[in-house]
C-alpha cells in the first residue's frame, strides 16, 4: 500500500481536474512525454556504454538486430 503523501497527491490531482476540466490534460501529457522522455535518454545513454547495446538486446528480448538501426545499428 502506498503512504499518505500519495494518497494527498492523488485527492489533490482529483480536485485540480475537477476543478479544470481541459487544462488538466496538459500536465499529464507532458508527464507521460516526460516519462517517455526520460526512458529514451536512458536507452540512449546505455547504448554508448562498452556493452550497452547488447543489454539493450537482452532488456527487450530483440533478436531481429535490423528492426532498430538508429539504436543497435
């Protein structure tokens, strides 16, 4: 079970998208963006390391090394 301070956030998410019924969708989508942001500058990152494409490769269980040039190319 998650501790009170996520349950305070999520009454306060609650009443901030009723409050606003379109502008709330802004802030999550640049969340999610920044959450699928985050997880390419680390894949990024990761595949110049000595070893990191092959992680890569075992991360995501690739086998078809073509399908991803730019990132295993």
């Amino acid at each position: 079970m998650r501790d009170k301070s996520h349950a305070d956030f999520e009454e306060r998410w609650v009443k901030f998208v009723k409050r606003h019924p379109t502008e709330w969708q802004k802030h999550h989508a640049a969340f999610i963006n920044g959450q699928f942001q985050m997880a390419w500058d680390f894949i990024e990152r990761l595949s110049k390391q000595p070893g990191g494409k092959e992680k890569i490769r075992e991360i995501y269980g690739i086998t078809n090394m073509k399908a991803y040039p730019k990132l295993l190319g």
